[in-house]
C-alpha cells in the first residue's frame, strides 16, 4: 500500500504545479428550495359507512282499559281479575303491544273530581224541607255521580297486563288523573316495576328499538289528550312541533291520542271541533292531518268508546277510535259500546306499511273481551270509514284485511 500511494501523489502534485483549474467548491442549496413544502400525503380512502339493516316493526293496538275499580258497587273482579284476557291473548302479539290505560292504579286515597265538577256548575237554590234523621251516606269517591266517573283500580290487578303481553301504555286520558297527582305516580311506579312502558304525561315519549339479528328499529312513540298533565292535542301548530322534534330521532314514530265526543252519538268523526259537555276534545281530522305533515308514521285513537273509521291519509293510516277493550265495571256496554277489536299494523323496513289488519272482537259486561265469530266490528268499521272518509277510506275484507284506497 506505501509503495503504490508514493508514485500516486508525485503526479497530483505535478498536475498541481502546472498551473490547472482548483477543483470546483460545492455550493450551498440555495434558501428557496429549503423552504419549498413538501408534497402533501395522499389522502386515505374515505371508509365506506356501515349498511344498517332496519328490522321490520309488528304493533297491536286496543282501546280502553280498566281492570276494575273499587268505585262502584261490585266493582273489582274476582281472583284479581285472573283469566280476563285470556280470550283475546293470541291476538296481543307484536314488538310493542300498546293500550289505553283508563283510571289510577292504588289501594289508597280520595279523588276530589266530582266534587271540583260539581262546585263548577251552577247550584239551584236548596227548598226548606223538614229535618230527617242522618242516614249513612257512602264517601264521595265511591259512588260516581251523572256525569263523573273516578276510578280506582286495586293494584294486585295491574300484574294481569303484563301477563297478558302489553309492553307500552298510554296515560294521556281524562282518568289518568282522577286521583290527582298522587294518583298519577302511584300508577307510574306501579307500571315501571312491572316493566310496562308508559307514556302520555308531559315528558314521557318513548323511545325504543326492535332488533332482530342484525337488524335493528328505533321507534318513537308520543300520546296526545286535552288536558295540561299530557301534550294537548288542542293547540295542533305545538303538537305538530312535538312530532317534528321527534322524526330525526327515530325510524318510525307512532302517534296515540284519547279525544273526540262519547258514546253511542259518536261513532261519526265530524269535521269540525268535539266537545263533550263543555269540554273541548278536539278538532280530530285537522289534528291528525297535521301530525301526519310533521313525521308522523300512524295515527290510533280512543276516547269515544266505540269504533270509528279509519282513513289514510299521504299513505298513513289514521284509526280514530278502537272504542272500549277491557272495561270490566263503569262503562255502558251496550250495542256498539261493546264492540271491539285489536288493531294490528306492521311496517316494512322502509317505513312502509307492509300490512294491516283488525281482529273483531265483543266485551260482554263483567267478561274480558272475546273474539267474535261474527265479525261485528269489521262491518261497523266498514261503514262508518266510506261514510266519513268516502275515497280516503280504508278498504276492510271480510277476513280484516285493511288495506289503502286506490
């Protein structure tokens, strides 16, 4: 290696003494291209978004209910009411099973409706009449006097509802409160801790869901009264509002509502506003319509104590009453008074209404409602949906198939 370095610079320092060019110095990079960005990453792939699949929603619907009540005479069924909807159980099949629960759930207490009632009315003035002997007079919350009903329902009956598959109960009704206030919370506690969803009162909307498999629902579920403990269906712009702020929370929103006139004179809907007596119950067609407008997915009412007709309305449908359901003492049951059915729609995973249908039934006094052969409230329905609603009535086979108008 010495050998061979020696001869190599000999002839570098020649080339250097011959006067050549220095060897060229580096020169520095320039400030601008330190500075220059780099070029931006590619920017990843947007992640496609997961496919929901929407489960198909099964619902069955009644009209009014009360066990029993402890104010009137004879009033409670035996053996806790055991066996009262024994009959109709096959038919109280879905995802979400819902009714109208009418009267207060307690063992305890004293309603002061009648009395408040009867304060209200103009008194005629009293005849001087002779001095008689004091005869026992029952309490004033256990005899119902014209026009007043209070009803109390003993809580070892509520266990029934369960069994007989209710899942959700609506409270918005004028007996919700006829206990006051703690009679409202008697009933909501008791119904909690039997696991039954309950809604109507002033900030209980429902919101659930139906899955099955993957599949999975979200179902919005609001109740409408006349009355300042519910959401006042009579102020139909606020309703309309309630139901607007629901749609984007769920995939399908249901609407209940207890109003309208009662009794045998109104199996008709007018079009117009309802009253019973002097209270108002509302203009129903306008309501309906309008929370329809707002998201509603159906409309299912009660109130009246019998059947109404039912229309569709931008492809919806709308049941105005399903009358009384299980009333076992209180209530006339009379001809239509006693007609009844449960009310099952089913919607497709597209919100769509995949199927409807009614299953007559018949409440006999003292007895839980029954099917009926006969199909009575197929063909009450019928009539009274071509008479008020003409083209937008719903069309009802023979086998209770509901079906839209053309």
């Amino acid at each position: 290696m010495i050998r061979l370095a020696g001869p190599w610079l000999a002839l570098v320092g020649l080339a250097g003494c011959a006067g050549g060019p220095p060897p060229a110095q580096p020169r520095p990079a320039p400030d601008s291209v330190a500075l220059r960005p780099a070029p931006p990453a590619p920017s990843p792939l947007p992640r496609p978004r997961p496919v929901r699949h929407f489960a198909p929603v099964r619902f069955a619907f009644v009209g009014d209910i009360n066990l029993g009540t402890t104010t009137v005479p004879d009033g409670v069924p035996p053996d806790s009411g055991r066996g009262l909807l024994d009959a109709a159980r096959p038919a109280l099949a879905g995802d979400l099973v819902i009714g109208n629960f009418e009267g207060v759930l307690a063992d305890t207490g004293t309603s002061e409706k009648c009395a408040r009632m009867r304060a209200d009315e103009p008194q005629p003035p009293k005849p001087k009449r002779r001095r008689r002997p004091a005869r026992r007079r029952e309490p004033p919350d256990t005899v119902p006097r014209a026009g007043c009903y209070a009803f109390r329902t003993p809580t070892a009956l509520a266990p029934r509802l369960a069994e007989a598959g209710f899942t959700h109960l609506n409270l918005a009704n004028n007996h919700a409160n006829d206990y006051g206030p703690a009679g409202r919370a008697s009933t909501e506690q008791l119904l909690d801790s039997l696991g039954l969803t309950l809604y109507g009162p002033l900030g209980r909307i429902v919101i659930d869901t139906v899955r099955r498999g993957d599949s999975v629902t979200t179902i919005g579920l609001i109740g409408f009264a006349t009355y300042p403990y519910a959401y006042d269906l009579l102020d139909i712009g606020r309703s309309a509002a309630v139901v607007d702020s629901v749609r984007p929370l769920v995939d399908l929103l249901i609407v209940t509502f207890h109003g309208g006139a009662e009794g045998v004179r109104a199996l008709h809907v007018p079009q117009a506003a309802e009253s019973l007596g002097r209270e108002p119950r509302g203009d129903l067609r306008r309501w309906a319509r309008a929370v329809i407008d707002a998201g509603a997915d159906a409309v299912v009412g009660h109130g009246p104590h019998v059947l109404r007709g039912i229309e569709f309305y931008r492809g919806r449908p709308v049941a105005y009453s399903l009358g009384n359901f299980l009333t076992y003492r209180g209530f006339n049951l009379d001809g239509p008074l006693g007609v009844t059915g449960v009310l099952q729609l089913e919607f497709a995973p597209d919100r769509r209404l995949r199927r409807a249908g009614l299953v007559p039934m018949v409440q006999r006094p003292r007895e839980g409602p029954a099917p009926d052969a006969a199909g009575a409230a197929l063909e009450l329905v019928r009539q009274l949906s071509r008479e008020d609603f003409g083209p937008a009535a719903a069309d009802i086979s023979e086998y209770g198939e509901i079906s839209a108008p053309p």
